[in-house]
C-alpha cells in the first residue's frame, strides 16, 4: 500500500531515516519523497496538512493532541534493538540515567502493547 505513496520523511541526520530506506528496498518499495525534515515534531503538522504520509520508529514522539492522525502498523515488522554503549568504570550522570531508563520503560510498553 505503500509504493508510489508522497512521503515526508526524516532527513540523514536521522540514525532512523536510513533504516526507513533499507526497510523499504528490502521490501521493494518505491516511495516519492516530497520533503525531508530535521526534526520528527515536524513532520506531524506536514501530514496533518495532507502534503504526504511519514513513517517514524514507534518510540520517536507521541502524536498531539487535537490532531486528525492516525498511527497504523506496518507490515511485515521491522524491529531494532536499542543498546546504553558507556566508558569502562563510569556511570551515568543522573539525567542521563533518567532518560535511558524512560527509553527501556516505553520500549517495554510498546512490547507488551504488540503481544
């Protein structure tokens, strides 16, 4: 259902936007990307626009609120795994560890809500 679709997608500087490529060569679809974005905030307000459709990894960011979206699962699932990569004998500072623990929270949620 995707190919030949408008896309607004992540920019390279995105880790995710190169994923996203590989995902859909792997699946042999073409796609026409009309506008490529820093930021995935930014992404919500071109779509809620109708200038194309995105795709972005279940953990980038919630969909505001008093919009008109609607998130849909692609099919087959393509799955990444997330790893803390830190210095031998150092800990994390505090905000650091706050945000690697909400990272490992909604990733188990999001788990859990798949099964």
């Amino acid at each position: 259902m995707l190919v030949g679709r408008t896309m607004v997608l992540q920019d390279y500087a995105s880790g995710s936007r190169v994923l996203i490529d590989a995902a859909l060569r792997q699946q042999h679809i073409a796609v026409n990307v009309v506008q490529e974005i820093g930021h995935p905030a930014t992404l919500f307000p071109m779509v809620d626009a109708g200038i194309g459709i995105s795709i972005l990894p279940a953990l980038a960011l919630p969909l505001p609120s008093g919009r008109a979206l609607t998130v849909r699962r692609l099919y087959p699932e393509i799955n990444r795994s997330l790893m803390l990569i830190k210095r031998k004998n150092r800990s994390l500072t505090p905000a650091a560890e706050a945000i690697w623990q909400e990272v490992r929270q909604q990733a188990a949620l999001l788990t859990y809500q798949r099964t």
